[in-house]
C-alpha cells in the first residue's frame, strides 16, 4: 500500500532533509519533484537550488513541475517514491487563480494522492504561525496554503512536523480534528 508522507514546518527547520531521509528509507527509485523553476534573475534562489541538489543522490531522478503536480503524480509507478519539495512554492505557481480555479486544483490534487500508485512525500511551509501579513497576496498565499496542508494531512500516513531540530509525526501524536472547509 503506497504511503502518502507530509513533512511541515517553518523555514530552515530541517523538512526537506527529513523528507530526503524518508525517501531513503523506502528503497525504491526517488523521483524529486522541484516545484520551483531556476531563475538566472535570482542568484540567491539558485543557491538555495545548487544546496537542495548537492544533498541528493546521483541516482535520484529530478523533474521540474511547477504547475501539473497531480499529473506528476499520477504518471509515477508503484516503484516510484515521489518527493514533492515543496507545496508552497507551488501554490505559489497558481496564485492567481480566482477561489474556484484554485478549488479545482486542489481537488484534483487530493485525488491524485489519493490514489497515488506509489508512495509521495511532501514538504510543506508553516506560514501561518506568525502575524497576518498586511497585504491582500500575502493574506491569500497564506490561507490557502494552511487549507491544503490541512486536507493532505487528513489522509496522509503520516505528518511530521520539524521544528528545533526535531520531528513529530502527528498522526501518532495528536487527534485529529473534524474536516475543515
């Protein structure tokens, strides 16, 4: 049975690594999933890329997807493990969707990790610990994006969350709560 694994936290907490370790421990063929795009106008961006990939095996495979996710997804074989880093960036890829373009790829999304023929690991961002941000884009990015770590977690195996250097997986830990909106 293939498993869905979030992995969530704030920045710099260690969610991709713990993702990558994962990855590893399932000892299949690792397809990452870069949800972002290299940008030559951006140097800083691309080092963050350049230190993603130096922590990567050579054997694992890399596909840029930074729109078509549940397509990704659902193209995977059941000897696959996907490792989709991240969801924010690409959430952010369709902020400009109007809420029912954006409900639709959602929904799409959960289906296609529903029934996921291989086991898919997703980092996510915690955006929504701090203050809300004063501007209407902000505001958005970060409701949508605490919407749909909520619904993937209600039917992940697993949800780690990693924060001061250690991670607890909240499906053993917690109760979850009634489905949301």
């Amino acid at each position: 049975m293939p498993q869905l694994i979030l992995v969530t936290g704030p920045a710099r907490s260690g969610k991709s690594e713990w993702a990558e370790y994962w990855a590893e421990q399932t000892h299949k063929k690792v397809i990452y999933i870069a949800t972002s795009t290299v940008s030559a106008d951006d140097p800083e961006w691309q080092q963050r890329i350049e230190r993603h990939r130096a922590r990567r095996p050579d054997s694992w495979q890399t596909q840029e997807v930074p729109r078509q996710l549940a397509d990704a997804v659902q193209m995977a074989h059941a000897n696959n493990c996907l490792l989709v880093d991240s969801l924010g960036t690409w959430l952010a890829n369709h902020l400009e969707q109007d809420d029912q373009a954006w409900r639709q790829n959602v929904d799409t999304l959960l289906d296609s990790l529903a029934t996921a023929p291989c086991d898919v690991i997703l980092v996510a961002e915690e955006t929504g610990w701090g203050i809300v941000p004063a501007y209407p884009m902000g505001r958005l990015f970060r409701d949508r994006l605490g919407s749909l770590v909520r619904h993937i977690g209600a039917i992940a195996t697993h949800v780690y969350l990693i924060t001061g250097g250690y991670a607890l997986d909240l499906k053993q830990l917690g109760t979850a709560l009634p489905p949301g909106p």
